[in-house]
C-alpha cells in the first residue's frame, strides 16, 4: 500500500493539518510519498520520500498536472489530501485527469470501506470505490495527527506554468467587533432563533451571565449579527468554560470552533440535533419559551 | 451571456431521518424538500449577473426524481429564464462522478459561458459535483466562492480559505463557480414572479439507465456513538429549574 499525501501551502506556510494525513497513511500502514506545492521553506518530517514542486501555491491547473506526472512515476494506492478550501478544489480536478473514484471528508476506513457524514452528521454512509487509485479528502480533524519523526530523501521540482484560474492575493476579514477567543462563558445563537429580532432574547441571557454573544455562521450570512460573532472553521475557534447552544444543530464546521469548550449546553428542539455528541447538557426545548424563563429565573 | 445554474433538491434536515434495513438511503416519505442552500446563493447570484446584462439567458437545471421539479420553478421564479429537469426517479443511487457526467452529457453543447452551482449538497456533503462538471467540460472552475465580480473578459472572486482568511482568484471564460453560504442575500420570490414563473418553459430529459458507479454505496446508519449528553426535558418551569440548578453547581452563577 502506498499513499501519496498532498499538503496544503497557504501564505507559504505548510497547514500543520499534513500531520494528519501522515497519521492517517500511518494507520493503514502505507508507504509515503509527500508532495508539496507552493514557495514554502516548511519541511514535514517522516520517513518516505517528499516532492517539492516550486511555484505558486493556487493554481489548479499546474497543481493537478503536477499530481498526475507524479501518480504516473509512482503509481500510488491513494492520492490522499484534508477536506480543506485546498484539498475539496484539487480533488475533484484530480479525479478527472486520472480517471479515480474520490471520496470525500472520510471519517473513518475500515477495511478499504469509508464512513463519511451525511444529513449534517446526522447519518453515516458507508462507501466502497473500485478497484485502483483512489482520491480522498479527510475530514479536518478526523484523524490523529502523526507524531512525526524522520527526515525523506526530498526531490525538487518545478511547477509548470498552465492557463487557468490564478491567485491574485489574499484578503483578510477586518478585526473589528468583539474578541470571542478569550472569552469566559458564550451564549451562541444558531438559525434556530428564527430572526434578527429574536437575538434579544440571546442578549439578554448573555448579559445575566457576564457571558458574550456568539453565533452559528447562518447568522451572521443573514446579516443579524457582526461576523466577529461567528464560532466555527470560517470564524473564531473558542473554548470557553461555559458555551450555551441555542439553536444551533452542530455542523462539523461549527463543532470545529467550538467543541474544546469545558461546559457545553445545548438548547434546541430537535432531539436528534448532533450537538448532542459534544454537549454535556441537552435541553430540549423551544428557545422562544425556555430563554425569556431562564433569564428570567437568573436575574 | 448564457448562463446556467445547477441545483439540487435536498430533504430538510430538521427532519428525523428513517434507514430501511439493507437500505442505502432513508426513506423519503413524509420528509419536505427544499432548495439546497448552497444552491440558493448560486441562483441569486447568477439572477443578479442576468439583471445586470439584459441581452443574457439564465437556465436552470437539475438532476433528480421527479419531485426535484418543485425546485425548478422555485428558480425560475426568483429569476431564471427557463429550466431543465434530467429526470432520474433512482437519482439516489448515482455518485458524484455519475451526476456531474449526465449534467455534462446535457449541457455541453450549449454553449454557456458562466456556470454556478452550490459547494456542497446539504444532504451528501461531497463538494464534487461542480469541479467535476467544469473538468468534464473543459472549462475553468474554482470552488468556494463568497465574493463575485465580472471583470473586462473574465470573473475575479473571492475564495474563502479557514479562519476568515480569502483568496482572490481571476479566471476567463467559460468558467464554472461554486458558491459559498453567504455570497449574497438569496431573494424570496414575490406572488407575481410565482405566477409568471407558471409560464416559463421547463423541459423534462429523461435519464438512461445508470452506469455502474465509481463509489459504490455499501451502507447507511445512525453515528455509532451518540456522544454522553443528559437530556433535560419536561415542562418548561421544570427545564429552568434543571439548568439554573446544574449552572450553580458548576459555578457559572451566584
Ligand atoms: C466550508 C464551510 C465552512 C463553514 N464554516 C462555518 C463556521 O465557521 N461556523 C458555523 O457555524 N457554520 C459554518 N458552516 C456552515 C455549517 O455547515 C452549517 O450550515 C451551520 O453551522 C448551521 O448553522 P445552525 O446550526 O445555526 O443552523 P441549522 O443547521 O439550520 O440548525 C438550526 C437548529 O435550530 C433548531 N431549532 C429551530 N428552531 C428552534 C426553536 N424554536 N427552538 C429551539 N431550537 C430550534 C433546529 O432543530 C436545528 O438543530 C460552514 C460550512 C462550510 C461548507
């Protein structure tokens, strides 16, 4: 079994995430190749071979013929990459050029089987490719980073420069609002809260608690609250002692900012709600009810 | 301009889900079906490109079973021209690769210059579907979009990288882009744009028979470990209590 591990470079800095994919090929017991595509000066350690492929760090069309040049010499069991902004936009590119079935955001294999999370967590699917090279991107997170040690014998290559969609720069959310990444206690506001004028209700409890006011990421694209108040991959990642859900489901992408927490309350109606893998409370119940009650009872 | 947005009808998924013993998808009986969001930000964006150039044409597709179509029109009255339905009453069974190609095999020919579709389904989640389809067609793609601007001979967006972070990325046409949640406000279709929409043209492809896929489908379930959560239910005096009680314990009020 050989796998072939492509890493992500973003500001030329290799994403530490490549230590997860490095756990991952460990558990299968494969052998690595690395590739890694961008100016960076970040080296992974593990023992294996690794491919610098110099040039710019987005541009699809070099990043791919790279990848099938380097699939053809190597022939590889699995071209493995995190389901990442970088790994979900070169995977499907990939999956073309060389003809592979690709999974992705696996969570877990068994066996050659893949489990991935569907319905929003809700359901797992268990899925078998066929036969030969398989693509994957690995749900962030999902598998234990390697404990790296060693050094590869590295190759040095050169991107080819391709027509195609290219990086023009990068552009950073303003930061302004409030600073979620100290706080102490948050009282978080997902769709649930049904509309913009609801979030009072959250304000207020908030405010009983000395806690701050966070959200769920559909929030803030509604525009009913300042994306400083977004918690999830896209926003701030907090761990506050207490975090109170209300009305938020549990989307990976928000458990990701989220599930370090210390006390993790959920409110919500549906009890099926995948916040309830990582609350340690689970209230079931309407916020419109239960929030003005309990604020109440606080003050 | 012609311009083409993918869209795909999804079960809400407030709903509580049934796998049939053996199954490899829930039941959908009883479920309620929407727009996948996703698509929602395709649509309203390729509407706002269509209202900004009058000599357009915005199509709008899906593959689906046959009750996708409802999808369809809720396009079509938030602004597409006219719609396409490659009806598939087994879409359920196809992965990703199998319903970028039949969307391929349809569109190929027509010459669009802008495509949109969602990142992701809301259901399966893969983020496939797209890029797969601009490969296919040989065209530019690029993924995650949550800013979009029509330059002098091409697109310039906006991707959006982890922790807020984006990447301005130029391509030139025909070009394909998927699109982020909160690339724009999605509009409601008003009562008079419903009614127009009555009118508009929506034709019906029906799918061959399937290819065998590349992703083969072995199972679906329940997450096996449904995490140490301690459900406080009852009325609603006897929930605050319980949680007013459960903060002084840990201290989180006086
Ligand atoms: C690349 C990417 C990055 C993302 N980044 C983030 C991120 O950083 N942060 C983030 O949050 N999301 C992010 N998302 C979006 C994420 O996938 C989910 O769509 C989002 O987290 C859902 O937010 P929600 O839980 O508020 O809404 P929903 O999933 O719609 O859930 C609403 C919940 O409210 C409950 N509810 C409804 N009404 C009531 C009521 N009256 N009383 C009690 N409960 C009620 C429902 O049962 C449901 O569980 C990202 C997605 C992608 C693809």
């Amino acid at each position: 079994m050989k796998a072939m591990l492509i890493g992500e470079v973003v500001g030329a800095k290799l994403n530490p995430s490549f230590a997860e994919l490095l756990g991952f090929a460990g558990r299968l017991g494969a052998e690595v190749v690395g590739l890694v595509m961008g100016d960076t000066s970040d080296r992974p350690s593990f023992a294996g071979k690794l491919v610098l492929a110099a040039g710019p760090e987005y541009a699809p069309q070099a990043h791919k013929a790279m990848v099938q040049e380097l699939v053809a010499a190597e022939k590889p069991d699995l071209v493995v990459l995190v389901h990442s902004a970088y790994g979900w936009d070169l995977a499907p590119r990939l999956a073309v050029a060389l003809s592979a079935p690709q999974i992705s955001e696996v969570k877990e294999v068994t066996d050659g089987v893949y489990q991935v999370g569907v319905c929003n967590g809700k359901l797992v699917r268990q899925l078998a490719p066929n036969p030969g090279l398989t693509i994957l991107t690995l749900q962030a997170g999902a598998f234990a980073p390697a404990q790296e040690s060693g050094s590869p014998t590295v190759e040095n290559k050169t991107l080819p420069s391709l027509p195609g969609p290219g990086l023009v720069g990068y552009k950073s959310k303003p930061k302004t609002g409030v600073d979620l990444s100290k706080a102490e206690r948050i009282v978080s506001v997902g769709r649930g809260i049904g509309k913009k004028e609801n979030i009072e209700l959250a304000r207020k409890l908030a405010a009983v608690l000395k806690a701050e006011l966070g959200s769920s990421r559909p929030v803030v694209d509604a525009g009913w609250i300042d994306p400083s108040h977004q918690v999830g991959s896209t926003g701030t990642t907090v761990a506050p002692k207490l975090y109170l859900a209300c009305g938020i489901s549990g989307a990976v992408q928000h458990l990701a900012g989220m599930k370090k927490s210390e006390l993790i309350i959920a409110v919500n109606k549906d009890k099926e709600a995948p916040i309830g893998e990582v609350a340690r409370y689970f209230v079931v119940a309407d916020l419109m009810e239960f929030l003005p009650a309990l604020t109440e009872a606080l003050q | 301009m012609k311009i083409l947005v993918c869209i795909k009808q999804v079960a809400d998924l407030e709903s509580r889900f049934v796998v049939p013993a053996g199954a490899t998808w829930f039941d959908e009986a009883d479920l309620s079906f929407r727009i996948n969001e996703y698509d929602e930000y395709a649509i309203e964006e390729a509407v706002r490109l269509k209202e900004s150039l009058p000599e357009s044409e915005l199509v709008v597709l899906t593959l689906g079973p046959p009750r996708a179509a409802e999808a369809l029109k809720k396009a079509l009255a938030m602004g597409a021209d006219r719609a396409i339905h490659l009806n598939d009453p087994k879409a359920q069974d196809r992965d990703s690769f199998s319903v970028a190609q039949a969307i391929a095999g349809a569109v190929k020919d027509q010459g669009f210059d802008l495509i949109f579709t969602g990142m992701q389904s809301q259901d399966r989640g893969s983020g496939q579907v797209g890029l797969l389809l601009s490969e296919l067609l040989g065209i530019n793609g690029v993924s995650c979009v949550v800013g979009f601007a029509k330059t002098e001979g091409g697109i310039q967006v906006e991707r959006e990288l982890d922790g807020g972070l984006r990447a301005e990325v130029a391509l030139g046409l025909p070009a394909l882009v998927t699109c982020q949640l909160g690339l724009n406000q999605p509009r409601y279709p008003t009562l008079p744009n419903i009614m127009k929409a009555k009118k508009k043209p929506l034709e019906t492809i029906e799918l061959g028979p399937q290819t065998a896929p590349r992703v083969k489908a072995q199972g679906l379930s329940l997450p096996p470990k449904r995490g140490a959560a301690e459900f406080i239910e009852g009325d609603n005096a006897t929930k605050v209590a319980k949680l007013v009680a459960i903060l002084k314990e840990k201290k989180l009020v006086g």
